[in-house]
C-alpha cells in the first residue's frame, strides 16, 4: 500500500546475531517471502536505507541498525499490466522526471477491482521503459478522488533520488482543501495516524499510529466553509482528510470522513445542488516544489479543476449574496 505522498514501509531492527553481514543477506531473512535478488534491486532502487540512509547492497552491519523497506509490494509492474493510451497532463518531463497533472477519479495502480484504466497503465503507454521501474516510476501517490501535481521518475537514478528526497521530507507539497466550518485562521496539526481500531478500511488519529504533521492556512473564508493551503511535513494515508476532520473541519464531499452535509442557513438552490452533488473530496495537490536528481530546484503550480472552482464560485455568490441581504436591512 501506498500512502498519500510518501512511500509508506516497514521498519525492521537488525539483530545482533547478524552483524558483520551484507544488508542484501539479512534481508532475505528478514523477509524470506521475497528472492536476493529483488530485494537486492529494491536496495538498487532506494526502497531500503538503514538508520535513514541508502546503502548498497553489499553494506556490512553492525547489528542494531533499523531497516526501512519500501516498494516491495507490487513492485514491478506484472508482464500482464497492459499499456493503455490514455490522455496525460504532462506539466513538466525530461529524461530524468515525469510531472503530471492527475484528474479526479483515475486510480493509481492496477488492483483488485481496478485491473488496469490505471496511471501505472498510461505510463507504461507513454514510457514502455517504465516498465522495469518500482511502480513505473510512481514514487508517491494521491488519492483516486484528488487531482493535482505528482512526480514520476524515469530511470533507477532518478527514482533512487526522488525516494531519498521524500524519506528526507525535502518535497514540498501543499493542497488546497474546501473545509465545512469557519477556519478562524491558520494552524498546525500534529496527530499520529493510524488504521480505524474498528473500521480497517479507515484512518484515523490513534496514539499508535505514524507521525503526522500539517500545516494550513486560511485563503478565503464563506458563510459555513472555509478554502485552506495545507501543506504535508509528511505524507500518511488520508493525512489531510483526517487531519481536517480531527479538527472538526472536514472536506467537503468526503464520503468517507466528511459526515453529514452541512448547508449554510438560506443557502440558494444553486449552492445547494453543487454541495449535493459534489462528487468527490475536495482536495486538489496544487504545488509540488522539489530538487531534480541534477541538482536544480524546480516547482510547480496548476489551478484546481473545473469541478472545484465550480464549487468555489458557488460559494463566493452564496456569500456576496448573505452580505447584500444584511446591508438591505
């Protein structure tokens, strides 16, 4: 599983018995499940480091270490993944990265239920080279319901930098979220997250779970919802969902954290459709700013789409019209 913009893994204490051993070798007994030689190409790849730093495969231990594993799961694209020519909002790409522009409703890689339709699908299309790529490049994920920017790399040098970048929280991501509520003004959100103790299917804040940190502010205020830029300081699953609605400002058309609609007294037919019918969370990854394995900064901004800046209008006329009506009386 992937979580929303860092590769979530697990963590693994190296035994003393094992010191003096190749990192390759204490692997394959740490994790009998897969062959020496993908988790050697994992290790190739950047999906392990040891006590936060990538080594090579021949690293000796000491004993005592933590491993980090990351991407062993659906890994390398199966030989049956079809490449699919599907339309791609490509806002940046050279021989190194690959910046898209991902639409509401496209599920990132195939699984069950979605066996292909998929991201990985249309990279493997436009880039057939993808293919010997952890996730065909994929280093990070949104959600199927978010749209906006995400990265992509396109050979083992650049994914194994983009890793590093991401475990060192050197990525900066931020998200523009319509919340239901009055946000009186910026904040941090510092809660672990963690699966539902009840419902698995879920996240939530839990004294177990992942260190979590959000930051947002406050961008345009409405009768009884609120625009915010967040930005991740790391990046769990659903972290901005849960996050927001920890702080009792859920997003808006959430079907899994968002409760019961929340319309604002004598809000207009107008208003009321477009939040009735709001397909989907309204989250959009609207910058990614990051350094390219050949050492420049690079950033990026695109709008949110027509779906959300349909929402927004709907928004700023419910409340320019509630302002109108107080100064008539």
């Amino acid at each position: 599983m992937w979580i929303n913009d860092e590769p979530e893994g697990e963590d693994f204490q190296v035994p003393a018995q094992c010191a003096g051993r190749r990192l390759d070798q204490v692997l394959a007994e740490l994790l009998p499940a897969y062959s020496r030689a993908h988790l050697q190409r994992c290790i190739r790849d950047g999906g392990v480091t040891v006590d936060g730093v990538l080594r090579p495969p021949r690293e000796r231990l000491r004993g005592g270490e933590t491993i980090r594993v990351t991407g062993l799961e659906r890994d390398i694209p199966r030989q049956d993944d079809p490449a699919q020519a599907m339309a791609l909002d490509i806002v940046f790409e050279d021989g190194a990265l690959l910046v898209l522009n991902k639409p509401a409703g496209l599920v990132m890689h195939p699984a069950a239920g979605n066996p292909d339709g998929t991201l990985v699908n249309a990279l493997l299309h436009h880039d057939p080279n993808l293919r010997a790529l952890p996730r065909a490049g994929i280093v990070h994920r949104l959600d199927k319901d978010t749209s906006g920017l995400l990265v992509v790399a396109r050979n083992p040098r650049s994914h194994a930098h983009l890793v590093a970048e991401l475990q060192a929280r050197r990525v900066e991501r931020e998200y523009l979220a319509v919340v239901c509520g009055n946000v009186i003004g910026g904040g941090r959100v510092e809660a672990p997250i963690g699966r539902h103790p009840v419902d698995r299917k879920r996240m939530a804040v839990v004294a177990s779970g992942k260190p979590a940190l959000s930051y947002y502010r406050v961008l345009e205020r409405y009768r009884a919802h609120t625009l915010l830029r967040v930005k991740l300081e790391t990046g769990r699953t659903h972290q901005i969902r849960v996050h927001m609605a920890h702080q009792h400002y859920p997003l808006v058309g959430d079907p899994v954290y968002g409760g019961r609609l929340k319309l604002p007294p004598g809000a207009g037919a107008a208003l009321v459709e477009v939040l009735r019918t709001f397909p989907r969370q309204a989250l959009h990854a609207t910058r990614l700013a990051l350094t390219h394995p050949d050492g420049r900064s690079l950033d990026w901004e695109v709008p949110p789409p027509t779906d959300m800046q349909a929402l927004l209008a709907a928004l700023r006329e419910d409340t320019r019209e509630s302002h109108e009506r107080a100064d008539e009386h």
